[in-house]
C-alpha cells in the first residue's frame, strides 16, 4: 500500500468554487475599505469648519499630550523626546491619511513574512536533512510565491507613506542649523542615507531593500527549480536534493542577517529614538509561528478535501508540536525584550511599553496578545492527541494568525498614529484585501506543480513516519 501512494502524483485543483469565495472575499474586504475610509475622512471632517488648520492644531495638541504622559510615567522626559514630538507635528498629515497607510504598511510587513517563512521552512527542512516533511513541502514553498509581489509593494508604498511612518525621512532634522535638528536621529542618519548626505535620499536603506527582496527572491527560485527538477528525473535521486539543499543553507546564512535587519529597518526605525537588541528576533518569531500556523492549517484543509494521502496524524503532529513550541518560544522573546527594558528603568526605552500598555487604542491588544499567542495555544495544544486532531489545528491555528497580526499592528501603529489609532473597518478591510490576495497567489502556486515530489529521497521515510 505505501509503494502504491509512493507512485501516485497528486496536484491540486483550484477550483472555480473556491476561487470565486475569495474573489467574493475580496470584494466584501475592498468594500468593508472603502467605508472605514470614508468614516475615517468624515470622522476627521467633523470638526473641519476651519479646515486643515483645525486638524494640525488637534494633532499637534496629541502629540503633545502624549510627550506630556509619557513624560509623567516615565518620571522623566528627555529634551530630545519633547523635541521629537515637537518636529513631529509639523509634518504630519491629516489623521485618516496616516492611518491609511499605517494599515497600508503593516499588513504588507505581515504578508512579506507569510511569503518569506514559506522559503525558510523549506530550507531548514533541506539543511536538517528532514525526511517526515517530505509530503508537504510543496505547501510553504507555494507560499514563497508571495516573495516578488511583496518586494514591489514595499518599496512603492515606502515612497507613498514615508513621510508620515518614518520620522527619519525628514531633512530637516540633520541640519544642524535648522529648528527641527534631532541629535539622536542625525547619529543614526548614517545607517539610512550612506553613502550620501544625511536627509538626501536613503540610499543604504533602499539598497539594503532591494538586495533583500531580491536575493530571496533569487533562492526561491532556485530552490525551486531543483524540486520541480526532481519531479521530472528518471526516479529517485540525490542530485537535485542535493542542490537544493546547498542553496537551502545559503539562504539560511544570508536570512539571518537579513530578517533581522529588515525588522530594524522597516519597522522598528519607526520608533526611531527607541531601539531593542532583541527586536529582529522578536519579529522573526512572530513571523515564524504565524508561518507555521498558515501552513498547518492549508495541510488541514488539503486532507479534509481528500489530498494529501501520504500525510497521516504523525505529520500533524509534528506540526502542531511545531505551533505549539514557537509559541512558547515567542513568548520566550517577548518576556526576555520585555523584561530587559522593564528593570533599567531607562525612559527612552520604556516608553515604547509605555505606549502600547497605557494607551486606550493599544492597552487591550498588549494583554490579549499574550493570551491568544501563548495562553490559548499552550493550554489548547498541551495534550498528545490535541496536536493529532485537524479539528483543534483548525481552531487554534487561526487564533494564532489573528493574534500575530494584533502583534504587528502593535508594533507600527502606536509609533505612527499615537492617541490616534485602533482598529476598525478600514484596518480590517484591508487584511481582507491582503489575505485574499495572498490566498489567490498561494493556491495558484500550488495548483501548478504536484503536492508532493515523487521521486524525493526521503519520500519513503515520510511514508513511515511515526511518533
């Protein structure tokens, strides 16, 4: 009987069914849009009748509240953090507009992070020789599809929101001469502007982009090539398993130094006074459990819908132990960055905390994130048969994709809209638009090539795997 699976190709069908669901969910979530963006434009137009002028006033208002809270919490504030906010007001756009692209940002930040875990599954499975994942690889490597249509909207919409997500990004704050002169940011400026003048164009930023994107890019579709090659060989080989495994543990050099300066660069440089030794890792293990959960749960819904027959309760297993381990390990990290920050007491520090656990829009996200990211996954997913079960993946593995991207849009948001932000329509809309957008390049992917390769080498230990 395993020979007989062995032999069998298996390709996913996209159906037009399930094609049209998303086509229909992605309409509701361009429509659920386009209302929060005009109860947004409205909500801010309310107290409009002496125009834009009106609307800087509150804004410059907020933002000095804020400092003055912070201030209060913190017991002490920094001439430079008065001065931040200070500068901040004069450029700042009207409240809907920077809450557009807020939402904008973030939910590419989380989608680039579905596309890139999808490749760095794939390649740790490569590097640690693993034979048990041999039937489902072909899942996260559909999901590194992502990767190009990711590159192109995070360096257009840098251009679009710039102004309004990266404080840096103003020239004014490097001259030394002018009244909007930020020491602290003028001492990081090399790190955005090099090898040019500080407050010209970002050319190290957007050359550390570009590389990034696309040498990910270059190894997905190198990895790639070799499994779609083996599928195609006379029978089993080592050849191309062998390929894709040296292109796997490059990736896996070059992914450890990027994924952490990508998180520096395209969101924690949004706060960009505060800095965290352990944010690149942090934001790495929110991307990894949230890839982790997508790809459980498409293997679910895959058996439910009568593929993946080499795939058996012991590979969900795996998986779920998978979902459930990171999510302890993101807890690991959220404490450890946490806890640091808590006990030096060191006001430009702390109030990034500060922030996001005393603010009304982001304090009941900062505590129900560890509940749905650690809580309901560690109490849910404790037991042996749990982690077996496609019912409970189906039901925990969702919570733990909405948690995470709770996750992330606290990391952006408080640092951008400040008193300003919360969640509503138009953030969820524009998940929608996202996650359809993602689903149809995903399946898409996947509909194209066989759900497992047949001549994998480790195939056969796949068949037999039991824990």
């Amino acid at each position: 009987m395993a020979a007989e699976v062995h032999l069998q190709e298996e390709r996913y069908i996209f159906k037009p069914r399930l094609r049209r669901n998303i086509f229909i969910f992605l309409i509701v979530g361009v429509l659920v849009f386009g209302l929060g963006l005009l109860l947004a434009m409205n909500s801010e137009g309310q107290g409009e009748t002496a125009g834009h002028g009106s609307e800087g006033h509150a804004s410059v208002e907020a933002t000095h509240d804020m400092t003055a809270s912070l201030q209060h919490e913190t017991q002490e504030g920094s001439a430079a953090d008065q001065h931040h906010a200070k500068s901040a007001a004069h450029h700042e756009s009207d409240p809907w507009v920077k809450r557009l692209f807020t939402t904008l940002w973030m939910n590419n930040v989380f989608f680039t992070g579905l596309g890139i875990i999808g490749l760095f599954f794939v390649a740790i499975q490569y590097a640690a020789q693993a034979g048990w994942s041999s039937g489902i690889k072909r899942i996260p490597l559909a999901m590194g599809s992502w990767i190009p249509y990711a590159g192109v909207l995070m360096i257009g919409l840098w251009f679009l929101v710039k102004g309004d997500l990266f404080h840096w990004s103003h020239a004014g704050l490097f001259d030394a001469n002018g009244p909007d002169f930020d020491p602290i940011i003028n001492g990081k400026g090399g790190f955005f502007y090099w090898p040019l003048a500080k407050g010209t164009f970002p050319a190290f930023f957007m050359a550390r982009m570009v590389i990034f994107f696309g040498m990910w890019f270059l190894f997905f579709t190198w990895i790639k090539r070799e499994m779609l090659q083996e599928d195609l060989a006379g029978g089993v080989t080592t050849t191309h398993w062998l390929k894709a495994r040296k292109f796997s543990t490059w990736f896996l050099l070059f992914f450890a130094v990027s994924s952490s300066i990508s998180a520096w660069d395209w969101v924690m440089s949004i706060d960009t006074h505060w800095f965290s030794t352990m944010f690149g890792w942090y934001m790495f293990a929110s991307w990894w459990v949230t890839g982790l959960a997508f790809i459980t749960l498409v293997v679910v819904f895959l058996k439910d819908a009568g593929y993946l027959k080499i795939v058996n309760a012991n590979h969900l297993h795996d998986l779920g132990k998978f979902v459930f381990a990171f999510s302890i390990f993101w807890t690991y990290i959220w404490f450890g960055q946490f806890l640091l920050i808590y006990y030096a007491n060191i006001p430009e520090e702390t109030v990034y905390f500060i922030e996001r656990m005393k603010t009304a829009p982001y304090s009941w996200i900062f505590f129900a994130n560890l509940f749905l990211n650690f809580v309901l996954p560690f109490l849910l997913f404790m037991t042996r048969d749990a982690k077996r079960h496609m019912t409970m993946l189906k039901v925990v593995c969702p919570i733990v994709i909405v948690g995470h991207w709770l996750d992330f849009f606290n990391m952006i948001t408080p640092g951008v809209m400040h008193f300003e932000g919360g969640i509503g329509l138009l953030e969820i809309g524009t998940a929608m638009i996202f996650m359809s957008a993602f689903l149809l390049v995903v399946l898409t992917a996947l509909s194209k090539m066989p759900l497992f390769g047949k001549n994998h080498p480790m195939l056969e230990e796949s068949l037999h795997h039991h824990i």
